[in-house]
C-alpha cells in the first residue's frame, strides 16, 4: 500500500468517527425561526403589560400566567420546528434523527437547561424576580457550550454570546427584556443565517 492510499484510508476512518460522534442534521433555517418566534412572543409579552400590567411580573398574577403561556408556546413551536427541519435534513444526509449522537446531543444540552429552569423556579417561588432574564441566558448559553462537542457548526460561539449577554443583564437588570428580545431574537436569527447561507454555499460547492 502506498503512502498515498495509507493517508487516504487513515482520512475515511477519521471521518467514519467523525460522523458517527457527531450530529450533522441541525438546520440553520430551525435558528432563524425560533428567533422569529421568540421576537413575535416578546412583542406579545411586551403588549400584555402595556395593558394589564405594572412593569414587572407578580406570581400568581394574571400577566405571569399569560406570560408562562407565552414562553411555553414560543419553546413548542421551536422545538416541533427543529425537529421537523432536523428530520428533512436527516433524509437529506441519509442520516437517522434518533442516533447515538443525537441522544448523546439531547443529553448534553438538556442537563444545564434542565437544571436551569428549575433554578429559576425556585428564585420565582421565592419572589426573586430581577434576574430571571438574565438567569435564562446564561443556563441556554452553557447548554449549547456543552452540546456543542457532539454536533458540527459554531453553537458554542453563540453559547458564549448568550452567556456573555447574561452576565451583563445581571449588570443591568432593569434591562432584562430587552436583553432577552435581544439574545433569543436577534442572536438566534443572525446565527441561524450564517449557518443556512454556510449550508447553501457547501451544497452549491459539493
């Protein structure tokens, strides 16, 4: 065997492993539509308190529970959306969605944001209500740094950019909506582009 055909073996091999610890099927288009869907329900929540509100959240009051639906809904609709989108893109790829990697993908991400939301719960249960933006942030930022090594793409730089934007919400929480709007809306559409326009340019190039 050659030098040549060693290397290239030694190439294939690396990218069987590759592929087979990596999840390749998430879609850019899934981040550019959970921003729009966030933005859309930050325009609803932002609207409630216009009219039924005093410029913060009470628990137990009527704006905390349309707000909690809010929230509910823009995380089902981003979560059907990605999986929908992951699913087409799976097909496209000749990739199962429901893989070693995606669990091992799911596992990683979950256990911060998990941990994440329960904490907050237990800061809102306990009438602590200024960090709750920011809080958000930084648990999402370090889910997607911990998944980030099981799938392709730059997640953790985003990561990074919603755990810094948390941390300067915590600064300046008086801002935390517009911190919120900021990092789950813009952030997500801008890197969901990137990483479409970054699909469309290799799929042209292939």
């Amino acid at each position: 065997m050659s030098t040549e055909e060693y290397l290239k073996d030694i190439t294939e091999i690396k990218d069987m492993m590759n592929k087979s610890s990596r999840f390749f099927s998430l879609s850019g288009l899934s981040g550019i539509m959970a921003g729009i869907y966030a933005l859309i329900g930050a325009a609803v929540a932002f609207y409630l308190d216009s009219i039924i509100g005093r410029g913060y959240l009470i628990l137990n009051s009527k704006l905390f529970y349309y707000v909690l639906i809010d929230l509910v809904i823009i995380a089902l609709l981003s979560i059907v959306t990605a999986i929908i989108l992951s699913v087409r893109k799976a097909k496209k790829n000749n990739e199962t969605l429901w893989n070693s990697a995606s669990k091992r993908l799911l596992t990683a991400f979950l256990i911060p944001l998990i941990t994440g939301g329960i904490y907050i719960i237990i800061k809102i249960s306990s009438h602590h209500y200024g960090l709750t933006g920011s809080l958000m942030l930084i648990f999402y930022g370090l889910a997607l740094v911990n998944a980030s090594k099981y799938t392709i793409g730059n997640v953790k730089y985003l990561g990074y950019i919603e755990i810094a934007l948390g941390l300067a919400c915590a600064i300046y929480p008086g801002y935390g909506f517009w911190f919120w709007v900021f990092g789950f809306g813009v952030m997500h559409i801008i890197y969901g582009s990137l990483i479409y326009f970054n699909e469309n340019s290799n799929s042209k190039s292939a």
